[in-house]
C-alpha cells in the first residue's frame, strides 16, 4: 500500500448559514471549535438544515483523493456501530480507500463535525470528537502500518494520553512519517509536543503560513524559511494568495494558485492539497510537480461545496 492515514473518523454535516449565526452562537468565523457536551452540540444541530453528509475528517479526505488518482490507500480512524458509524464505513468504501477498523458499539457515537458554510464562502467548524478522539494504540495495527511506504497523521488528533500512545506506535512502526498540523488551535494548543514532532519526528509537515509562524513564534515568513532549512526536512506550507512553497535544506520550491476560479467552499483545500502533494511524492515526480498537483487538487474542490471530488 501506498499510503496509510492515521486521523479522526469524523461524519461532515454540511450546512449553509448566514454570519448572524455565527454571532449569535459566539463562534469565531473561519476556526475550529471543539464541542465537549453532546446537549450543546445537538442544540446547534437542531436549528440548521444540512445541505449533506460525508464521511469525513482531515485526513480521510486526503485519503480519499489520493485514491481518486489512482494509488492504493488505507485508513484507520475509530467509530462506534451506530447509524453514523456505518456510514462512515461505507463512504471508504465506495472511495476505494481499505478501512483498518472494526467497529464495535462505544460509550461516545461517532464523532461528528459541523461545517458552517457563510456566504463569502468561509467554513467555520464545531467538532463534537465522540470516539474519534478516543483512539488508542489497540486501534493502530503495526503490520499495516509497515507495508505503507508513508503514513499521514493529522494534528487533530494528537492529544495527551491515548491519541498519543496510538501516534506514537504509529511513528515507531513507520516507513516515512508526514503529518499536517491542521489548525492553529491545535498548533497553539500543543506548541511544544509538535516543534518536537516537526523537529524529529516527521519527514514531511503540511501547514498554512500563520500554523507555522504561530509554531515557531516567528515574526515574518522569512523566519519560517530560516527555521525550515536548517531542519532539512520536507517543509510544505501553503500560503493562501500567494500560492504553496516547499522547502528542504537549501531547495526552495514554490508554485502559484490557480487564478480566475469560482470558489464556493474552502472545506477541504489544505485536505486535497496535500493529496496532491503525496500523489506526486509517492509517484517519485518532483517537488514542483508535487506543488502543482497538490495546487490542482484544491483549486478544483473549492469550486463545490464539501471536501470531497
């Protein structure tokens, strides 16, 4: 297998609203916010109509876009048996992605993440984990992890005890390790334990600009450029505007957007681009190749509404 993702099994629940929902709920437009309590998180839910539903998280839409372009990939993320769960599993399914998981019934449902589209077509997004984010390393099988040539973690679901035996044992039995840091809450969140990820551990990092100047406490881009080459790892960073750059050692790499597109939703760009950007690496083409995959993938799903082609 090509490649294996390690991330939370979470079902999409797309819906549109205007910003005076997001006011009056007091979310903060564009972020991530995790709901704890199963009430509050229903009570959102209740007062909305869902455009649709996929079987999503971060890294299983990267994985279901690298097996749009053709490469063998598996996934492991943790479900309960309830209605969701099983719709989760069948989503894989039908994407061509083999699920490592076998779903028994959990005290926590199937995590679930609502993506709150606005007019100006930002997503903002509230996360209630459920067995998700209990992950364990009982849940992480070795023997598959040996036979991908890469393994791709999210930072979402790194978190202090089990999450992070199961990333560790993960790490351990790895090929190549590439991760992405998600979001700047959890960057800011868990600032030290992924500097040393990034540092030692990972042999590429995907992050947008302001996750990792916010991860190195950095005053400008050219700091992040310093910090990346001295590394000498596989760096990817997006940066929005001004296109995607990849750094390793003293190679710098950059690539453009695509201009003049129709964007609807931006769920899901940094998920494709990274797609992309492990197609092309896996598939031995250049970094530049690699960027202008990754750039090709995200253009194309932010001209529809969800993270999935």
């Amino acid at each position: 297998m090509k490649i294996l993702g390690i991330g939370n099994a979470i079902v999409d629940v797309i819906c549109k609203v205007d910003d005076s929902f997001i006011s009056q709920n007091e979310l903060t437009k564009s972020t991530m916010k995790l709901i704890f309590d199963e009430t509050e998180f229903k009570k959102l839910l209740k007062n909305l109509k869902i455009e649709k539903t996929v079987s999503g998280g971060s890294v299983a839409n990267s994985i279901v876009g690298i097996s749009q372009l053709g490469d063998k990939v598996g996934f492991i993320g943790k479900v309960s048996d309830d209605e969701f769960g099983s719709k989760y599993e069948e989503g894989l399914k039908k994407e061509n992605v083999e699920y490592f998981y076998s779903k028994k019934k959990e005290e926590l449902p199937t995590g679930t993440c609502l993506i709150l589209v606005t007019p100006d077509s930002e997503r903002t997004m509230c996360t209630f984990l459920g067995t998700a984010g209990k992950i364990n390393e009982n849940d992480v099988n070795s023997d598959v992890i040996k036979q991908s040539q890469i393994i791709f973690l999210e930072g979402y679901l790194w978190d202090e005890g089990e999450p992070k035996k199961a990333f560790d044992k993960a790490i351990k039995s790895a090929n190549k390790v590439a991760m992405s840091l998600s979001d700047q809450f959890c960057v800011d969140r868990h600032k030290k334990h992924f500097l040393e990820l990034v540092k030692n551990k990972l042999d590429i990092t995907f992050a947008n600009e302001q996750e990792f100047i916010s991860l190195i406490d950095a005053k400008n881009f050219d700091e992040v450029v310093n910090f990346s080459k001295q590394m000498n790892k596989l760096v990817v960073i997006t940066r929005g505007e001004k296109g995607a750059i990849a750094i390793q050692g003293e190679e710098i790499v950059e690539c453009d957007i695509h201009k003049d597109l129709k964007i609807v939703d931006l769920t899901g760009a940094g998920d494709l681009f990274a797609a992309g950007f492990l197609h092309g690496y896996v598939n031995k083409l250049s970094v530049k190749e690699s960027l202008e995959k990754g750039t090709e993938m995200s253009s194309k799903v932010i001209q529809q509404i969800g993270a999935r082609l």
